[in-house]
C-alpha cells in the first residue's frame, strides 16, 4: 500500500515543529533555507541531523562549504521564515536581515533567533528526494525569547501547559 504526498503532508502537518532557518556560506556567497525540522542525533559527539530537498539551492553550497548554521526562529521572526521558504528572488534572502558577529562561526547568524548551532558537516546520506545532513556542533547560543511554531499549515506560538518551565 503506497500513502500519497498529500495524505503524507496531512498526517505530518499534525506533528508540532519548530521552524529554523539553515544557512551556510561559500566566501561571500550566503545560502539558506527554513525547515520544519531538526534533531538533536548523538550527545557524544554533539551532532544534529536535518533533512534538505535535494533541489534546493542551498544544499550544494553547504556541501561545498562543510559548514551550515542551525538558526531557531523567535515569534517575532516569522517573516523571515516565508522569506526563506519562497523560491522568489533566492539570491535576495539575507537584504536587509540583520546578522549576529561571530567572527568565529563558519556560517551567518539571523540576528534575534532563540538558538544558534554552528556546525561541521560530518557525514550525508540520500534519503528519498532529500539528503539526511548530519553536523558535529562546534558552538551553541541560546536566548530566552518565545520559539516560532508551526501546526497544521499554520505558525503557531508554544506555551507550556502548566505555565512552568
């Protein structure tokens, strides 16, 4: 039994996400994109894993490069999300979006965003139309700023259910 792309994108649209944006550099060429989706693979060493569609323009850029930054979106950077997502005007994703100095990182940095995870490439493999990208994180930051959601197609804020942390 085969399930259709939109029967699929249905049922997943009904798992809580994040929204983070990926970005890498190759010299002064910047790429980047949002997903729905990464995850924390192995505390020892510390990798992540995040999946990006084998068309898009920013995957060879980060194979090239090696490097790619993980960027969590805050409440307030949902424009940015659409921004990234968009295959309009791809060469003009980072006009006008402020970027964090951090001389030691290897990607750019979304000024504002919750978290930052500066990463290796440390290993790919093909998984369907997408390529299963796995980093070795070198550096981290985190802020307490509300994360942006995403839920059945719609951005969502998160709230905790007790009102604790």
């Amino acid at each position: 039994m085969t399930v259709s792309a939109s029967e699929f994108k249905r049922t997943m649209s009904r798992w809580l996400s994040g929204v983070s944006i990926v970005t890498t550099r190759v010299g002064e060429l910047r790429a980047g994109l949002t997903v729905s989706a990464f995850f924390s693979a192995s505390l020892d060493p510390p990798l992540i894993a995040v999946c990006l569609d084998r068309q898009a323009k920013t995957l060879p850029v980060l194979l090239e490069s090696g490097y790619f930054a993980i960027n969590v979106l805050s409440l307030t950077q949902r424009g940015y999300s659409d921004r990234f997502a968009s295959k309009h005007d791809e060469h003009r994703r980072f006009d006008g979006v402020p970027l964090l100095e951090a001389p030691h990182c290897h990607s750019p940095l979304l000024a504002e965003a919750v978290a930052h995870l500066d990463c290796k490439l440390y290993a790919t493999h093909d998984v369907g139309d997408h390529a299963l990208c796995v980093g070795e994180v070198l550096w981290t930051q985190s802020s307490e700023e509300e994360p942006l959601g995403f839920f059945r197609g719609r951005y969502q804020a998160v709230a905790p259910i007790d009102g604790g942390e």
